[in-house]
C-alpha cells in the first residue's frame, strides 16, 4: 500500500509512449500507403486525431474517478453485470493483442536477422521477459518504461534523420492522395495502431497528480503520434509510395538503407532490430500488465503476481495460432479494427451514461469504492 | 566507547552469575572459566590503601597494555599512602580505590561474572577485592597491532594516502579526525556468539535518514552467528537482496571514502578485525565514483567517470557482439574489415562462442592465479599468459588473433573498475550475455541486457532505488550534478541520494563564490 499513488505526470507520458510504440511501427508505412498512397503522413493524422478522440474519453473518464480503474468505475456506471462482460471483454483483448505482439515481433526477427531459429523461441523469450517482469508493482511498471524511454527515441531519430539524406520530396505529393475512401478505411487500421494508450485506465489511480492526466497524455500523444508520422513521412519520402507497398517493414527497410556516417558499422538493420526489444517489450509488458491486472480486479484479488505464470501457455498458444505471415497480418488488421470498439466505443458509451446518470467518483474518495466495489 | 548498554541487554535474557564476596572463589571461577589458558594473568596483592584485605588484578596478556597496568593500576594500588583514607567494608572499597587511585580514563563498577568474561575478553582490566561481591574494570585495551598505512586497494594519485587497519577504534578515530563534529555519532554493537566482535554503526546525526538507520539498527540486531571475521560476513546479512549479482553495499578501507559518504547522509558500519568498512544505503552508480573524481579537478573527474562507465560496458558486452556479430550479423560490418575478419577466421576450428568461452575461462583462471601465487613467481605467470596463450595460441590457429584482442581489451576494461565487487559483477555477467549472443545473436543480446536493466530498476538497498536517480526519475533538481559527470564543487548543492535525507542540502546555493580578478590593485 505504501506504493500507491507515485507516478509522475512524466512517467506517466513515458508509459503512453512507450507502450504505443512497438513493433507496429515496423509495418507502418506500408499499412499507411496501402490506404493512402501518397497521402500516407495525412492517414496518419487522421489516424492520431482519432486515437486522441478516445485517450481523451479515457482520459476524461479516468480524472472523474481518479481513485479507480476502467474494470472498477464501469461498474458504477452502467452496473455490475453488464460492466463485467465488458471487462471480460477487454480482458480478452488484451491477451490477444499481447500474443499478437509477441508473435510479430517473433516472425520480424526470425524473418530478418535470425534465420535459422524457430519462431517459437523469439516469442517464447519476449513472454518470458514480459511475464517476470510483470510480476513487479504498478510504479515499478512506470520506473521501466521511464528507464527505457531514450533507449526507444534514439533509433527512431536516428534512422529518420539519417535517412532524410536519400528523400524526395517529390515522393510525398500529392499530399491529399487520389482515393479518400480509402483514407478513412486506412485512418482505422491507423488508429488502432495507437490502442496501447488504453493503459493509461490502469495508471490514472496510481498517479500522483491524477488532474494532470490530461496533460500526460497530451504529451504522451504528441510523441508518439509526432515519432510515427515521422517514420511515415521518412520512409514515403525516401521509398515512394509504389515501393512501398512491395516491402513488408517499410521502417526496417529504412534502417537497411541507412548506414553510419564514417563507416563504422555497413548495415544498422540487425542493430536496430535489437534496440527495438526494447520497445517492443515496453509495448508487450504493458498489455500483459494490464491483462493481468484487470483480471486481478473483476475478481477483486490483492495480488496480480500469481496470473504473470498462469497466463502465459495461453498468451503463447494464441500467438502461435497464426499459420504465416500473411495470416497474422490479417488478423491482427481485424482485431485492430475490432479493439476500436473496445478502446474508444465502450469508454465513449461509459463516458455519455456517466454524464447522463451525473455519477462522479470523487466526491467521497476511498470510500466509495468499498460501498459500491 | 564501550557500549555496556548493549551487553547487558544481551546478557539479562540469560541469567547472569553476580560475584560472590569471596575472593578467591571469583578468581577460581574465572580460571575455570578460561579452563586454565596460560595467557590468564592474575595477580594477587594487598595494598596500603586496604592492607587486611587481599586485591587482584586480572587480564588477558597480550591484548592490553602492560605498561599501562603496571603504571596506572599497580603502582598506584601497591604505593599508596593513605593512611587518612577511610573506607568502610563492602563495596566501597572499590568506589574509593575507582575515584582516588586508579588513573585510567575509563572506569566502571560490575557486578556479575558474565560482564567481567566479557570484558576481559574485549582487553579490560578486571580489579576485584576480597570481601566485595563487585568488581572494577579499567580500560587498558592495547597490544600489538599493525601501524595505519598506505591504503592497498583503492589508490589515488591526489587525496589522503592512508588506509583503515585492523583494529577499529583505529579506524574510528581516524574518522573521527576528519569529521571534527559531535554530530559524528557512534553506536558500538557486539555480534557473535564466539568472537564478539565490535561492530560500529557511524552517522552524522541531524543529516541521516532516521529511518534507513532504524532499519540498519534493525537488521545488526537480527543477526545470529557464532563469529564474523570480516564485514562480508556482516554484508550478507544486511543486504537487501542475496539473488542478485549486483553489490547493494559499497566497501571501501579508505578513511576519506568513509567520511565523504558520511557527509552525503549514509551510514557505515565498521567491523572490528578488519580494514573494509561498509557503507548503505548505496546506488548503482556510487560504485563508479573513485575517491580521486572528487580530489582532482572537475573536467578530469567526469572525463575518466564517463571513461569508467564505457568501459563497464565494454567489459560487459564486448565478447558477446564480437561473437554476435561474426556468428549471426556479417552484414553490419564494413566490407574490408569483414574480410580481415574472416581470412583471420579462416583456419579456426571453433565456431565464435567456443573460442570466446575458450579465451575468457583461460584469462579468468590466469587472473585468479596471479592473484593467489607468491609474489615471487610472479613473472612465470605473465610469461605463460602473454607469449603462450595469446601468440602461441594464434600462431596455432587454436583462436583467432581479432578474438585475442576482444578478450585482452574486455579484461583490461575490467580493471578500469574502482569498486573490485562491481567489476567481478560484469566478469560473470558476461559469460551470460555470451552464452545468449551464441544462440541469439543480438536479439539474445539485447533480451539479456533487458532483463539484467529490469533487475536492476527492482533492486533496492535499505529502500532506497538502486538504479536512482535515473529510475524513478529525480525528486528534486540537481540530483544529476554528480552522477555521470561531476559538476565543480561549488555546483553541487544536494547531498546525491535520493532517500528524504534530514538535511538534504550541502551548500546554499550552486553560486561560485566571487573572485577578485586583480588582486594586486587597491
């Protein structure tokens, strides 16, 4: 208890980052130029906008009952019963989306760098991690993604940065693109991208400021959304549009392309690929963490460590469920787009029945939860 | 300086055995008790001061000071003329004898047999008189000991030369010389069962956190074992973690190392039998900072600093990319430097992690040699590890001449380390991040120093963040001013950890005093 309510507005920004950020940057031009061709950086935007409807909703709904978390709150907003089916529902998703992230981020190295090792051991040793680390308290989930927050920035600038010496400009026109329908299907696929800023329903309660958590993810948003259009606009500018969509991690390709000035090292990609566990595991702790986390709290337990164990022959089944590539690509464009009506629907419903039903947690603190919970 | 506090309260659990008024069956019960040993001096006498009743002296020869005794204790006791003196019977001939004729500093009145062993033991003076059911001790500790010295381990070029010796009231004093404050405070605690061995708790009072010294206090207390001969077996007792790799406890033999972490609000705790001195709380990065970083000038501190945590890495990682990068990785490297890489590799019968385990184990067993051997066949050592191992070796086509350079460049980065526990930490590390970098190449890598960071950022030493202030990130500004870099004295406004110190500021401001540029001028 002792612990309770420590995390800082800029560890909080760090958590939203670092979580956003992870292995779907590596494919991301490539989901941005399918919907939009050239207007790649705009579907982006649009996909940030959208993203930012929902943290905002979260953000809103988390600072009118800062003492609780999304699993407790809807429970006071739309009663117990139907509040539980969505948190199983969340609770669902989440572990989805975590094996889904193991698995990608598996299939990227075994594809790239380790060719000859089967794609059971890269997944089964990101879980690994992700689960031990689990096993740690709330704030020491902030100090990690707190910790790891430059290691993440570095190799992204540095590849943008390095690769503006080989772009065009004319690669990025027409910046409106020819096909707008296409555009907003893509803005989706985009948006979804950006679902891991749902953990900001689990830090809220633990913040020690709980007020300005609507300027953490501000921030949090500005960042990350600032960091992908920045990849988008990288490899657009220096690929073009029609190479694009030949090449499966576009942002890989990009550090492939890139080489250090003075000829230190020929090919960054291994390199980066192995900084970006580090991204990637920020990204996989934080849907595990919350998985287990929200499974702590619909059944009302004190401690989440005994699931970090439990959870994770399921979490790997479900990641090596996918026949290839291709399929997993798939399904992970199918549950992106399903997510949104998790992430941003059901905290957008909560959030109008909440305003309806004038129900606030604040007013009597603790206590309430006790009542209610 | 003696705690008679503490002994007492170990001792009242038990039942103690007070003297009896007989003379001599105290002395027998002392003689049995050390069952004869033949460094038991017991002199009996009678004195002017009291000539029908018998006194005796009793101490343990050789680790009290027999000049002192025969000097303040003896000749006062035997030449005394008092004949106005009066006494009564009892116990008062002991307070006349304490108050007008033994000249020692440190006397006191004891009245059981346990009190008396114990402090015999520890090079006191037992004085007891026939017909007193009490007894007198006298403080003549002494005996031979080492000379304080030039520190061995942990040298400096600029900054005090002397080092801790054996004996710790020694090593307080030499404290107690630099810290001139009564706000030096010190808490003596005996602990174990056989040796009871002095162990001293240091702090300065009003800047130290009350809490961690709680939980210092606390941990001491809980230990039970029958010696501790060293403060490594204290260490282990009161470190936070025992699974881990990583020391949470800084050592150091150095008076002025003790000093300066007194000053920046941690405690130490001294050990008697022992120049290493411990100190807690403490961060990952404390055990890079070398006494000199403070001593030499400010740009030169941070620059070796930044040179000393480069080469932590290097010493942790660089076999473990050499073997990812010619195992899995080809590609990254530079045509030319590849194909030098691979005609160097060409005749080499080992895939790149055998030969590099090879090299490594073959080095760590060279350095624990030297480390073991008589100094006299020193120079046997370096000849079969330089011409046999590293260019036979080669010339051989057992290893390649690149790996060569990889293990000697990691050893030699090893040694750049100014705490010995920290650097023996990446000695083993390393195997590991080898072992991962063989199978996975740089993801294995990279996963390895994730969870080795992970580790890190959870480990705590008495509660305090191991890893602060990095993670959790500061609480306060300025905390930064002496971590990777140090900033000039002047600059350094907080005491560096991050653990609600009493007094968390060492200066006012971070203001350099003004200078007068021409001096000469009125």
């Amino acid at each position: 208890m002792e612990e309770q309510r420590q995390i800082t507005v800029i560890q909080t920004a760090a958590i939203l980052v670092s979580t956003i950020i992870g292995v779907g940057v590596l494919p991301l031009p490539l989901f941005a130029v399918r919907a939009g061709e050239s207007a790649a950086p705009l579907v982006t935007l649009f996909g940030m906008a959208v993203a930012s409807i929902g943290l905002v909703l979260i953000t809103w709904l988390g600072m009118r009952f800062s003492n609780k978390t999304i699993i407790q709150y809807s429970e006071d907003i739309i009663g117990k019963w139907a509040a539980r089916l969505g948190s199983l529902l969340i609770i669902v998703f989440f572990a989805v989306l975590t094996s889904l992230t193991a698995r990608e981020f598996g299939e990227v190295v075994v594809t790239s760098v380790l060719k000859s090792t089967p794609v059971e051991v890269t997944v089964i040793v990101m879980l690994l991690l992700a689960a031990i680390s689990t096993r740690n308290t709330i704030t020491t989930f902030a100090y990690i993604h707190h910790f790891y927050f430059p290691l993440l920035l570095v190799p992204i600038l540095l590849i943008a940065f390095l690769s503006f010496k080989n772009a065009e400009v004319i690669n990025l026109q027409p910046i409106f693109g020819n096909d707008l329908k296409g555009i907003m299907m893509g803005t989706m696929t985009i948006a979804a991208l950006f679902q891991g800023s749902f953990i900001l329903t689990m830090v809220i309660p633990s913040m020690r400021k709980p007020e300005k958590a609507m300027l953490a993810s501000f921030w949090g948003m500005l960042i990350a959304g600032g960091l992908y259009l920045l990849i988008v606009v990288a490899a657009v500018s220096v690929f073009g549009a029609e190479e694009i969509k030949n090449l499966l991690w576009p942002t890989l390709e990009l550090a492939k392309a890139t080489s250090l000035p003075a000829n230190i090292l020929e090919r960054l990609d291994a390199a980066v690929l192995a900084v970006w566990v580090t991204a990637v595991f920020t990204t996989l702790l934080s849907s595990y963490f919350f998985t287990i986390y929200a499974i702590t709290q619909l059944f009302r337990l004190a401690d989440h460590k005994m699931f970090s164990f439990f959870l994770l022959p399921f979490v790997f089944i479900m990641a090596m469920l996918p026949q290839n590539i291709v399929q997993m690509y798939d399904i992970i464009e199918n549950v992106g787009r399903i997510g949104l009506y998790i992430t941003i629907g059901y905290p957008g419903l909560l959030f109008m029945i909440s305003i309806l039903r004038k129900k606030r947690g604040n007013q009597n603190g603790d206590e309430s939860m006790d009542k209610i919970g | 300086m003696e705690t008679k506090g503490a002994i007492m309260n170990k001792q009242s659990a038990e039942a103690l055995t007070p003297f009896s008024p007989s003379l001599h069956a105290n002395v027998q019960a002392i003689r049995n008790r050390f069952g004869g040993s033949c460094d038991l001096v017991i002199r009996l006498f009678s004195s002017d001061a009291a000539p029908e009743r018998e006194l005796a002296i009793i101490y343990v020869d050789g680790i009290v000071d027999s000049e002192t005794i025969n000097e303040s204790i003896m000749e006062p006791l035997m030449s005394l003329k008092l004949p106005q003196y009066r006494y009564q019977k009892g116990g008062k001939l002991l307070d006349a004898l304490r108050s007008c004729v033994v000249s020692i500093g440190s006397v006191q009145e004891i009245n059981t047999m346990d009190e008396a062993l114990l402090y015999m033991t520890d090079g006191l003076c037992i004085i007891l008189a026939d017909g007193c059911a009490a007894a007198l001790t006298a403080d003549v500790n002494g005996g031979s000991q080492r000379a304080v010295s030039i520190a061995q381990t942990q040298t400096v070029i600029r900054g005090p030369q002397y080092g801790f010796v054996e004996n710790i009231r020694t090593n307080i004093s030499l404290i107690r010389r630099i810290i001139r404050s009564p706000d030096l405070h010190v808490q003596m605690h005996k602990i174990g069962k056989q040796t009871h061995s002095n162990v001293a708790v240091l702090y300065l009072h009003g800047i130290v956190n009350e809490g961690i010294l709680k939980e210092v206090y606390r941990r001491l207390a809980a230990i039970d074992i029958d010696g501790v001969l060293e403060s490594g077996y204290i260490e282990e007792f009161i470190q936070d973690e025992t699974f881990t790799l990583f020391p949470t406890l800084l050592n150091t033999e150095r008076p002025d190392s003790v000093a300066a972490a007194l000053l920046e609000g941690r405690i130490a705790v001294l050990v008697d039998g022992t120049p290493i001195a411990l100190m807690a709380p403490t961060t990952f990065f404390s055990f890079f900072q070398s006494p000199e970083d403070y001593y030499q000038r400010y740009d030169i501190a941070s620059f070796v600093r930044i040179i000393r945590y480069v080469a932590y890495i290097v010493s942790m990682l660089l076999p473990a990319l050499y073997i990812a990068v010619t195992t899995y990785h080809q590609e990254m490297l530079p045509t030319t430097l590849l194909i030098s890489l691979a005609a160097q590799r060409e005749g080499i019968p080992f895939p790149g992690l055998v030969e590099a385990l090879l090299m490594e184990m073959t080095f760590e067993v060279l350095r624990e040699a030297g480390l073991r051997m008589p100094r006299a066949i020193g120079p046997a050592i370096s000849i079969v590890g330089a011409l046999v191992l590293g260019q036979s070796a080669v010339q051989a086509g057992i290893v390649s001449a690149g790996m060569v350079i990889v293990v000697s460049f990691t050893a030699i980065s090893n040694f750049v380390m100014p705490e010995f526990n920290m650097a023996a930490t990446s000695r083993i590390i390393r195997f590991g991040f080898m072992l991962m970098a063989g199978m996975l190449g740089f993801f294995g890598i990279f996963v390895s120093v994730l969870f080795m960071l992970i580790h890190l950022t959870s480990l705590r030493s008495f509660g305090v963040p191991y890893m602060s202030p990095l993670a959790p990130g500061p609480t306060r500004q300025g905390l930064f001013r002496d971590v990777f870099i140090r900033l000039p004295w002047w600059a350094i406004v907080l005491r560096p950890l991050d653990m609600n110190l009493r007094n968390p500021k060492r200066r006012p401001n971070g203001k350099k005093p003004p200078a007068q540029r021409h001096t000469d001028k009125p």
